[in-house]
C-alpha cells in the first residue's frame, strides 16, 4: 500500500508539471543559461520545498475543500480570481525579467559555482511562491482521498508527499534536458530561447487575463 503510495504521489505530481507554466520554464532558462549543474539545484531545493507544501495541503485537504470553495467569494471577488491575479503578475513580472536579460552572455563556470546558493534560494522561493498548485492539490488531494487511494494517516501522507517531491523533481529534469537538447540540436542562441520564454510567460499573462474578462462578462 505504501508502495502504491508513494507511484501515485510521484505520477500525480509529475502529471501537475508537464504543461508549460513559470516553474518549468525557469527551469529551462537556467539550464541554457546557467548550465545543468545550476538548474539540478533549483529542481532539487524547488522539489524539497515541494513536500512540505503537498504534506500540508494533503493533511487539511478535506478541511479545505469542504469548508473553503475555490468558486466562493471574498468580498465579492471569486478565490480562484485572486490566485489569477497573482500568477498574471508573476507571469508579467518574470517574461519581463527574461526580456530585460535576454542579450546578457552566459556565465562561466567559475561564476557559475557562486552561483549555487542563488539557485537553491530561486528554488525554495518559488516552491513557496507558486499558489497554482493549490487549487491543484485541493482538488486532486481530496479526490485520491474520497476514493481511498491513499490512506490520511501521517506515514501515507509523509511517503504521498515525498513521491510528489520525486515526481516534480522528475519531470522538472526532463524540461531541463529537453532545453539543452533543443538548443543543441537547433543551434539557437541563449538570446533567442530567453526572448522566446518571455514572450510565452506573457502570453500566459495575457491568457488569464482574457479568461478572468470572459469569467466577469458572464
């Protein structure tokens, strides 16, 4: 059972990260920019920060959904709105961040060792700073409890959250080769994959933005 746990934890978990979003495609940038030593930081101090937040999210995922819908308002504003906003702002924030770097030559490996507490700190902050995966796990959370597909008791939570640690770490890796082979392969500069990261993290933007417009239309 805790077998089963623990596969359900880490597919379920890389299933969340394979459509492209901001984590993935940071991913990808510090891999063509910073090299793959430097990305394998990010994925491994991201994936860590990762347990602890779907240990909690599992552990009062029945207590959320049942008392706390992601359609219901604050004052009169949908919760699902607010966690929007906030990614249109990330979204905005970061493809800016990107476009503003996107000549800026990659560094050596000499500042590339320097580097590694910039990376594991981007890892951890964005594993913190990510609240699309909270409707996530509120919603697939109590789905694989209601079912009985896990157990709530704090071993099954624990293994659960340590397979979505590994399951996030594992597709994030992916992106990471996936990056440099498209790099390689194509022979694209950094500043063409950076301009092209920035303009589909705005692209995100501005796809929210449009789905929040057809949301208060109707």
């Amino acid at each position: 059972m805790l077998l089963l746990t623990l596969l359900l934890g880490i597919v379920l978990n890389a299933m969340g990260y394979i459509p492209p979003g901001n984590i993935n495609l940071t991913v990808a940038q510090l891999t063509i920019n910073k090299g793959m030593r430097q990305a394998l930081y990010f994925i491994l101090s991201f994936s860590c920060v990762e347990v602890f937040f779907t240990f909690g999210m599992m552990r009062f995922a029945r207590w959320v959904s049942s008392d706390v819908n992601i359609n219901s308002n604050v004052s009169d504003v949908k919760l699902g709105t607010y966690v929007d906003a906030f990614m249109i702002m990330l979204f905005v924030v970061m493809g800016t961040i990107t476009w503003i770097n996107r000549k800026k030559v990659p560094k050596t490996k000499a500042e590339d060792n320097r580097s590694k507490k910039g990376s594991v700190f981007y890892g951890m902050l964005l594993g913190v700073l990510n609240p699309v995966q909270i409707p996530f796990w509120l919603f697939f959370g109590n789905y694989v409890i209601l079912h009985g597909w896990i157990r709530t008791n704090y071993l099954s939570l624990i293994i659960f959250s340590i397979g979505s640690g590994i399951g996030s770490a594992i597709a994030l890796y992916g992106y990471a080769h996936f990056a440099r082979y498209i790099q390689e392969k194509f022979a694209l500069s950094s500043h063409i994959i950076n301009r092209s990261i920035a303009l589909f993290l705005w692209a995100l933007a501005v796809y929210l933005i449009i789905k929040q417009g057809v949301v208060y239309l109707h």
